[in-house]
C-alpha cells in the first residue's frame, strides 16, 4: 500500500517538476521543500533501514559537480535527485539518472546537429533535464 502511494507521489513530484523546469529552466524551493517532507515521510513509513537514503548519493555526487563546474550541472537537478533518493532505492535512482542523461545527451546531440547544419550557433543554449526523466520513469513504472 505504502509503495504504491510512494510512486504516485513521486510521480506527481517528477511531473511538477518536470512542467517548472521545462518552462523556467528552474525548479522552486517550495517545490523541492514540499516533494522533500512527503519523500521524508513517506521513507520513514517504509521502515526500511537506514540504507534506503543511499539513494541520495546521486543528488549529493550532482551537487559537488554542480559546484566544482561552476553551474554548469544545475543545482536544481542535484537537489532533484537527493528528493527522489528518498523515494525511489539507490539502484532505481541511478537507473532514472543514467537513463535521462543517456536520453537528453540524444536529444542535445540531434538538436546541436540540426541547428549546425541551419547555421545557427547554440552553444551556450541551456535544456532542462528534469523533463527527460518522464519517459525514463514511465518505462520503469510500467515494466
């Protein structure tokens, strides 16, 4: 009972975030504060064992990079992924991570492509990751 309540909030969590990122390139805090107190909540309903928040590891490793890159991976994502670790297993969040980038590293390759062959510089052109994690957890939801 509790797992399914557990994807259903995530789910709605992800597409909130997903919409706000798409259309701001942002993601607000009380977004990140409210998906963050229902993922504490609902991991300690689980009663699982203190290794369920290793799936924070993957928001952590992203907001060290965020820093040291000065930016250039949004703090955003990193914070992003430290709420989804307390939803979703360490294995499951990886999966998300490297699946969504594999998915927007496609998508930026063919949209650099594209513009290049138009003549169009996008170099300095910033795409939201939070969006290319929808698919990526619709397909880990439906399997």
């Amino acid at each position: 009972m509790v797992e399914k309540l557990n994807y259903i909030v995530f789910g709605m969590f992800l597409l909130a975030a997903a919409w706000e990122d798409g259309r701001k390139k942002s993601i607000s805090i009380w977004l990140l504060l409210s998906g963050g107190a229902a993922g504490f909540a609902l991991s300690l309903l689980q009663r699982e064992n203190c290794f369920k928040f290793t799936g924070c590891l993957v928001g952590f490793a992203l907001l060290t990079l965020s820093k040291l890159s000065k930016e250039s991976v949004g703090t955003g994502d990193g914070c992003f992924f430290i709420i989804s670790g307390l939803f979703l297993p360490a294995q499951s969040n990886l999966i998300l991570f490297f699946y969504g980038l594999s998915l927007s590293g496609i998508f930026c390759g063919l949209f650099f492509l594209l513009n290049r062959a138009k003549g169009i510089d996008v170099g300095k052109e910033r795409i939201p990751f939070i969006p290319f994690l929808v698919p990526v957890w619709l397909i880990m939801v439906l399997r």
